[in-house]
C-alpha cells in the first residue's frame, strides 16, 4: 500500500478517514449532550441523534449517485466534505432551535454521507489484489480518528464550557478531510476493468 504506485492513495484515504471519522464521532458522540447545554429537551437532543443518521442514509446515496455520474469521486467528497464544515460553523456561534435541526441534519447528510461514499471509492482505487487490504487498513487508520473524536472535542468543551469548541473542531476535521482525499491518485487502470 506504501509502494510507488499506491502511496500518494494510501496516504489520502488514511488521512481522509482519519479526520472524517474523527468529525463523525466527536458529533454523534457529542450533539446530544451539546444540545441539552443548548437549552434542547432531553429526548429532542437525543433526537438529533437518530436524525444525523437518518441523513447519513441519504447522504451517502445521493453522495455516490453525483460521484458515479460526474465519474469525479474525489471532487464529489471534497464538495460534500466542505459542505459539511460549513454547515458547522452556524452551530458554533448560533443557537436557535431551527438552526440546531437544520445544520444537524446537513451535517449528517454531507460528512456522514462522504464517508459512505469514501470506503466503496477507497475499494476501487487499488487492484483486485490488494483491495482488500486497502479498505481495511483505510477502516483502521480512520478508527483512530474515531476513538480520537469523542475524546478531544470532549476536551475542548470541557475546557472552553461551551459547545462552540466541539463544532469549529467537527468543521475543522471536516476541511482537513476534505483536503486529503484530493491528494489520492487516480484509480488503478485494473479495478476500473
């Protein structure tokens, strides 16, 4: 995975997951706890919950229908990615219950959805031979990200008694994330076969 030909890949789908995760896991593990600081009831904030992953469903179908359209996977998950972190950065400095719900919601839609899309072009990047490998180890590298997550943006809201920290951190990793999968290579001539 470290070759020549896979490297400049390899790091951009490790990083990619990396921070993806990272976001996707610092705002589930987070959101309801943040929206109940928010003044949110406690069975809406865990509301917000169920909806981010309602809306992964559907960002992660509408994500890879434009990605195998445009035949453009990078571009379509730096897009939906960017999105994302923009949709954070309301939630840091607003909180009017319709905002909370909307930007909540895009941002299931958008950096969740990115993610679903990430592992099946992460699979056709690489050869037959060593595909499995790669998903997998782009799966462990971005686990990382995800035990990381809860725990930093934790952190910061402890030690900024705020929810503003968690949503520029979720934004931030989104943008990292983003950034990252623009440095993959284009797929293998074989996995497109």
């Amino acid at each position: 995975l470290l070759s020549e030909r896979y490297r400049s890949t390899t790091l951009a789908v490790w990083g990619a997951a990396f921070f993806i995760l990272f976001g996707i896991y610092g705002l589930t593990g987070w959101v309801p706890t943040a929206m109940i600081q928010r003044g949110e009831t406690f069975a809406t904030s865990f509301g917000f919950g169920a909806l981010i992953l309602i809306m992964n469903f559907a960002g992660c179908l509408v994500c890879s229908y434009f990605a195998d359209r445009a035949g453009q996977p990078r571009w379509t998950m730096f897009i939906w990615w960017v999105a994302g972190a923009l949709v954070m950065v309301p939630l840091a400095f607003e909180n009017v219950h319709w905002l909370n719900i909307s930007c909540v919601a895009a941002g299931g839609f958008f950096i969740l959805g990115g993610q679903g899309a990430l592992n099946n072009f992460t699979a056709g990047w690489y050869d037959t031979e060593v595909r499995g490998t790669a998903v997998g180890m782009m799966l462990g590298v971005g686990r990382v990200g995800a035990i990381l997550g809860p725990f930093i943006t934790g952190l910061l809201q402890q030690w900024f008694a705020s929810s503003r920290a968690l949503f520029l951190a979720i934004a931030i990793a989104a943008l990292l994330g983003a950034a990252a999968i623009l440095n993959a290579g284009a797929p293998s001539r074989k996995s497109q076969q």
